[in-house]
C-alpha cells in the first residue's frame, strides 16, 4: 500500500488530505481540517501543530508529503519569501523523516532546497491543483473555489490550467482571485452602504461582521459550519450574528428588528455574488476566451451558495458542485485532496483509477 499526504497550509486553516492507494487504483481517502489562524496562535507553533494533525492519520511513515501553502501572506511575516522559508522549515522539523514535495505555480512538486531557491514560485501555488483537478474532469472549463477567505477562479484551456496570474497581485489584477469568502470576510469590505427603513446608510468600517454572520442569518451555514473565531469573541446563534449585523450600521438589536438585520444581511449576501460576477468579467476580459459554454465546478465551504449562483448569474448554464466527483468533504478542502492525488501519481507515474465516485 502506497500513502501519500497533500497539505493545504492557510493563515486560518490546514487542510490535510491523506490518500492509500494499491496498486493503480485510489483505496481510501481521509480529509482532515483544523482553524489555525497563524497571526493569533503564532509562527513558532506551526510545526507543532503540523506534527500533531501527522499523528492524527495513523500512518508511521506516508511515501510522500506534498505542500502547498498561502500562510506566507500572513503579516506576521514581513514578507512571502520569509513567509516561505518559515513554512518550508516548521514542515521539515514536523516531518523530518518524510519525503517532501513542495507545489509551484506551474504544477511542479519541488524539494525542499528547490522551493527556497525559488520561494516566490511555491508561494500561494495552491490554485493550480485545483485546475489540474478540473483538468481531470474536462479539457476545457471553470473551477471556483470559494473557500472561508477568499475565492479562487482558475481557468482551464485545451486540458491546461491558463491562469494568467501567478502570484496574488496578478490573480488580482487578472480576475483568478477574489478577497471574499463564506466566513471570514469583513463585512465593511463587501458594502460600503446598506438599506435601511428605505434609506441606503453607510455602514462603519470597524470588524463588527463578517460573512460567517450574513451566511448564518440566511440559513445558508449551520452553526456547526461556522468554524471560525467571530469578531466580538461570542457565539454563533442567531441572535449572537444578527447583534453583530446591527453593530455594522452602529446599532444593535433593540434599534433594529431581526427583520431589518435580515434585509441587511440579504443585501450583502447580493453584494458579495456582484464581487464574483466583477471578477469573472475582468477574467473574460483578460483570458480572452469566453467559458460560459463549458462546463464549469464549483468548491470550498461556500461554492454551491456563492460560486454557483454567480456563475448562473453570470450565464454558465453548466455549472456542477466538485462534491459530486469527490465527496462533499474533499470539496471544501479541494487544493489539499488535489494536491495528494497529484502527488500519488507523480510518485506512481501514471494515472490512477477511483479517484472520482462518478
């Protein structure tokens, strides 16, 4: 039996995808998350935490680890390439004995004295496994991860994933990314105003809300889906969301019904898919090539209620949850469980088979 790692290392979450394989053939599949957000728990406890989700697989000694990662955004480095050597150093004391790959921008698996020779490479790569996943189900289509933080849009071309960005400030520029997410978004940085009594009022720019909160109000997560820290350090109810809504237009729930906090929350639920639909004309624009006529995948915790719809409005008539091909959990954690399957093959050297469940 062959057992290979794929970890997806994110300034709020890990995600660790573990795959057995016999022979050609996938034999199992485990996904595992954890919220780590780097900037609270600190730098220094990374490998800490790496090591304890290894020992959470029950595995002495995987063939393989392969990494990607986008915690070298986080500002507790001062840099990506800091951010990258640090990653790269917190996986090696977590995994000493291990064999390990690190993804770059165009799908190679790296060592580790490949990936600090070229860190801005291996920085934010995580978008071209998912591509190179949706490869797998069609030469040419769309696949929009929309994760807790942000959402990627990786176009695939002629069986190749034709992303024009490269690193984040590219992605941006191009339309492939979007600083918005199903979690953890500010509220201040989707709407400027909102409605209410009639009136369109300017919200403050304070962390009152966040997505988690808008989401929650409308029935599109469960409590249990909201695995993130909230601003104000309380709970996920209802009433604990909808206080934080009010807050944003500087009022709480004795000014405001639960009414009027849902027609807020409605507002920048629509905001949100208008952020989407903006980058995937500027990815038109870019691209050059239109896409709505192919098929198009949609993952992560908040693809099928903000990456589908969108990309409905948008006029993708084709448009299929990726939980369909590989289970509802390797969707949420889509980067993780591509990268390991990627890795499973490099170490095989051919296709595998049962990858898909339909």
């Amino acid at each position: 039996m062959t057992v290979v790692l794929g970890w997806d290392i994110g300034g709020a979450n890990i995600k660790l995808t573990v795959i057995r394989c016999k022979g050609d053939a996938v034999s199992g599949v485990k996904i595992f998350a954890e919220y780590f957000p780097i900037w609270k728990r600190g730098r220094e406890k990374l490998s800490y935490k790496l090591k304890s989700m290894v020992e959470r697989v029950g595995f002495a000694r995987p063939d393989l680890a392969a990494i990607t990662m986008t915690a070298e955004l986080s500002d507790v480095y001062f840099s990506k390439r800091e951010g990258v050597n640090h990653i790269i150093d917190s996986v090696e004391k977590a995994m000493p004995t291990l064999d390990l790959r690190f993804l770059d921008v165009h799908g190679r698996l790296l060592t580790p004295d490949e990936a600090r020779k070229h860190p801005l490479k291996v920085a934010a790569a995580n978008w071209y496994a998912s591509g190179w996943l949706a490869s797998k189900l069609s030469d040419t289509c769309l696949l929009v991860d929309t994760g807790s933080t942000s959402t990627s849009i990786v176009p695939v071309v002629e069986g190749k994933v034709a992303a024009k960005g490269l690193n984040d400030l590219e992605k941006l520029m191009a339309g492939e990314l979007v600083y918005t997410g199903a979690l953890r978004t500010n509220v201040a940085a989707i709407v400027s105003h909102v409605p209410v009594r009639g009136v369109s009022t300017p919200v403050s720019s304070e962390f009152f809300a966040q997505s988690g909160d808008i989401h929650l109000l409308l029935g599109h997560i469960t409590a249990e889906d909201y695995t993130v820290d909230t601003p104000d350090g309380r709970g996920v109810s209802m009433v604990e969301a909808a206080a934080r809504v009010a807050r944003v237009v500087c009022a709480d729930l004795d000014l405001l019904s639960m009414e009027e906090v849902k027609t807020i929350a409605s507002y920048v639920y629509e905001a949100q898919l208008g952020q989407i639909l903006e980058a995937l004309k500027r990815l038109t624009n870019s691209l050059r090539v239109d896409l709505r006529t192919s098929p198009a995948y949609v993952a992560g915790v908040g693809g099928e209620f903000i990456a589908l719809p969108a990309l409905k409005m948008f006029g993708f008539r084709n448009v299929k949850p990726l939980s369909r091909f590989i289970g509802s959990e390797a969707a949420k954690a889509a980067p993780s469980y591509a990268l390991a399957l990627m890795a499973a093959e490099f170490l095989k050297g051919r296709e595998l088979r049962n990858w898909r469940l339909s």
